[in-house]
C-alpha cells in the first residue's frame, strides 16, 4: 500500500477514507461524509463499511472453498468407510462356515478378529501404495489451493494416510466383531 497526499497526485480512480475510532464508528458515518465531501465536494460515496466486514467479504469466497473442501473430505472419508464396511460384511458372510470351523478347532475370538481386520489393512494398504505416490506427483497442481502449505508437504500425506487407516479400521471392526462372535456349530449348520 502506498500513501500519496491528495493535492499532490495524480487524479485518484479510487480514493479510500480509513478513520480509526473508539465505539461504534457507525454513529459517526454522518460527520465522517460531511468531512469527506469538504474534502472534495465532486467525491462519490461508495457503500461504508467497518473495516471488520471489509476483511470478511475478502476472505468470504476461500472460507467457502475451505468449508466445501473439509466437507467432501468428510464425505469421502464416510463413503471408504461405508465401502469398505460393506466389503469386509460380504466377505464375513462368505466365510462363515471356516470362521466357524476355525473357531471349533480352537482359534481364539482375538486370532479371528485380527484375521478380519488385517484383510481391512491389506486393502487399506494396497490403497496407500497406489494413492499416496500420486497424490505427490498431483500435489503440484494443487499450490493455488493451498494455504501456508509447501506443494509436497509431508506431513499432510502421513496425516492423510493415517486418516485413512484410522478410518478403515473403525469400518473394519464391526464385522470382525461380528466374526469373533460367530457360534462355532451355529456357522457350521448354516450351510
């Protein structure tokens, strides 16, 4: 911002008036255009407004896209949880009977818990491996996007990854729970 005196520059396309004050500065509006037109009689007035709404109708248009962004994050992240939910359901039903069976021959509640989630992080895994390398080499493109944030910051794709993982397990332990619960000679009736 460069300050100029008004008698001294060239004509003015566009002349702002910023007056500091203590109180509610809208009281003062009527004065503060009787002082303006002494000024310059020939002066139009725009629209006044306090300082504290001119800083909100600029940063109005990125609090927006902000708000748009974390909300399809959001809903991203619901759609990989409710997918992979559904996936790993499938799969329990399908495996039922051997879950069943495993479960006579002695496999502990935990031993099958855990075989259900680790097929939730193989998925999960198989995910990172593809997603997070073209994240980083698209990550380029997105600099415009991005606020006090480098093209490739790291530690948004480890934040983003650990998201994921979080989110898939959350997904994943209800029908391993489910699966750990199975009666073993109830699965094994079942077909």
């Amino acid at each position: 911002m460069a300050w100029f005196g008004y008698q001294q520059s060239d004509p003015i396309g566009n002349l702002d008036v910023e007056i500091r004050t203590t109180g509610d500065a809208s009281t003062l509006l009527p004065a503060i255009r009787s002082a303006v037109r002494q000024i310059d009689p020939n002066i139009p007035l725009g629209k006044p407004q306090m300082l504290a709404a001119a800083y909100e109708d600029g940063y109005l248009m990125p609090a927006l896209v902000a708000r748009l962004a974390v909300f399809f994050g959001v809903l991203a992240a619901l759609l990989v949880a409710i997918g992979l939910y559904g996936t790993l359901s499938y799969r329990v039903n399908r495996r039922t009977m051997e879950i069943g069976l495993r479960m006579a021959l002695g496999a502990a509640r935990l031993d099958v818990l855990w075989m259900v989630l680790r097929d939730s992080l193989y998925l999960v895994a198989a995910g990172l491996v593809i997603g997070l390398p073209l994240a980083w080499l698209s990550s380029r493109y997105m600099v415009s996007l991005l606020y006090q944030l480098s093209a490739r910051d790291p530690y948004s794709l480890l934040a983003a990854g650990l998201g994921v993982v979080c989110v898939s397990l959350i997904a994943g332990l209800v029908p391993a729970r489910r699966a750990a619960s199975i009666e073993p000679m109830r699965a094994l009736r079942t077909e």
